[in-house]
C-alpha cells in the first residue's frame, strides 16, 4: 500500500516481531529488492542478528540518544553490543558438561510425566525431558501443542497425572509452585501481563505481591511499598536500564500496570 502511494522513504518498525523464520527471509529479500530500485529504507530492530544480515549502515540509539554509527563491513555483534549497552561485564560461559556425556544428574529430568487436559488446553502424556547444566533447549511446535502445558508442569501449576519430575536433583513431582520458585527456577510467560502481573495493581504492589515475606508488615496487615519501590529501583540498576525520574515514577509506578514488554 505504501509503495502505492509513490513514497521513496520506507521507515519498517520492528516488522519481523511477528513473523517466522522464512518469512523474515523473505521480507529481506523485498528490502533489498527495493534498495536496488533506489528506495532508502530505515530498518528499527532490536536484533542485531538482522541488522548485520541486512543493513549497509547501522545507527545504534541508547536512551534517546544516537550512540555509535557503523558499516556494516565493520560492525560485529560484540562492537554493536558494546554501544548499545556500554562496556559491558559479561563473561563468557564455559559449557560445563555435554549432555548425554556425563554422570552428574541433569538440573531438570521429567520422567513419563502425563497431566489432564483442562478446558481448551491439552494434556501432556509420556513426556520426557531432561536438561543439564550450562545446555539451551529448544522446545518447536505449532501453537496449541502442549507447550505452554510443559511450562506450566515444570513450573508446578500443572501437576503429574503420572510420571515424575525432578529438580536440582530432588524429587519435585509434588512440590508447590512457591517450593519450585524457591529451589531457584524462574517462568518468563508467553502473556506476561496476564500471567505474570496483577493489571490492576501498581508496579510498587506487584513487587510486594511477588514475595509477601519480605514487604508484608504487621503480619500482613500492612505492605512496605517504600521497600518494594527501593527495590524495583535497584531491579533497573542492575539491568543496566534507567529508572524513571520522581515526576514520571511518582506518575507511572502508583498507576496500574497497563502493559508488560
């Protein structure tokens, strides 16, 4: 529609945010198609994997701010990262162990677990699974397979019909969600303004809601919001981002959470 309409300047807003694989590559294969034709196109992504495999120039912003510029025959991820982020601490991981090479017990090990389908959802059966330290696994499927089902299961808000599961070497096939987060696993959800927040409440009573020993007072009559509010300060910290200034904190974290990125 837009080269319809005789325009010479195409400004792309994170196009392949939802897009599979081999539709990325085609829509790279368009971009440069009209880059030939003489079309100037501005690509904004947070993956640096596509800016080196389709821009000719790369402008990398930090905080409002235009950090660094650099061709593409002279960028790598690390130099893109580094303007991004600044001098960064991150170290390289050594892999500790290869999976199916040694004796240690796997992090993670689902043995023959089956659950009950729920409403719209479906169940697990015979799943096995097992993870070891210092390994990423991927989990592929379409849509409605039983993925979320296997998180939910791990993470203990689905429980084993049969089969077992155990964590960091104990047996947490019974374990609470509480005990599951507490042992050291963590759930980034698919939604996470439906899964992973309270929409209603205040960023300030999210994090108090999240570990109620810790902000509740008074045994639990009271919440320390002063506490969580230090607290998510320092979470900003520690991510490297910044924390809104007093006008828009005072605004933005006593507001309802409206949206989670």
């Amino acid at each position: 529609k837009l080269l319809l309409a005789n325009v010479k300047l195409l400004i792309l807003d994170e196009p392949t945010k939802v897009l599979a694989p081999h539709e990325i590559a085609g829509l790279f294969k368009v971009m440069r198609g009209l880059k030939e034709e003489g079309y100037a196109i501005i690509f904004i992504t947070h993956k640096i994997r596509e800016v080196l495999e389709c821009a000719d120039r790369i402008t990398v912003m930090r905080r409002g701010r235009v950090t660094g510029q650099l061709m593409r025959s002279e960028a790598s991820e690390d130099k893109i990262i580094e303007m991004m982020f600044g001098k960064t601490k991150i170290k390289q991981v050594e892999r500790i162990v290869k999976a199916g090479t040694t004796s240690l017990k796997p992090l993670l090990e689902i043995k023959k677990a089956s659950t009950k389908a729920q409403g719209f959802s479906v169940g697990l059966k015979d799943i096995d699974l097992n993870i070891f330290q210092g390994e990423i696994v991927g989990v592929a499927g379409v849509s409605g397979n039983g993925q979320k089902e296997l998180g939910d299961l791990i993470l203990g808000l689905l429980k084993c019909e049969e089969g077992h599961k155990f964590l960091f070497g104990k047996n947490a096939t019974h374990w609470s969600i509480g005990r599951v987060r507490r042992e050291g696993a963590a759930f980034i959800p698919e939604n996470p303004l439906s899964m992973a927040a309270v929409p209603n409440m205040t960023s300030q009573e999210n994090m108090a809601v999240n570990n109620t020993r810790k902000y509740s007072r008074r045994h639990g009559l009271f919440i320390d919001l002063d506490t969580a509010l230090a607290d998510l300060e320092r979470s900003f910290e520690n991510l490297g981002l910044t924390a809104p200034p007093d006008y828009l904190r005072l605004r933005e974290f006593q507001d309802p959470i409206s949206y989670v990125s």
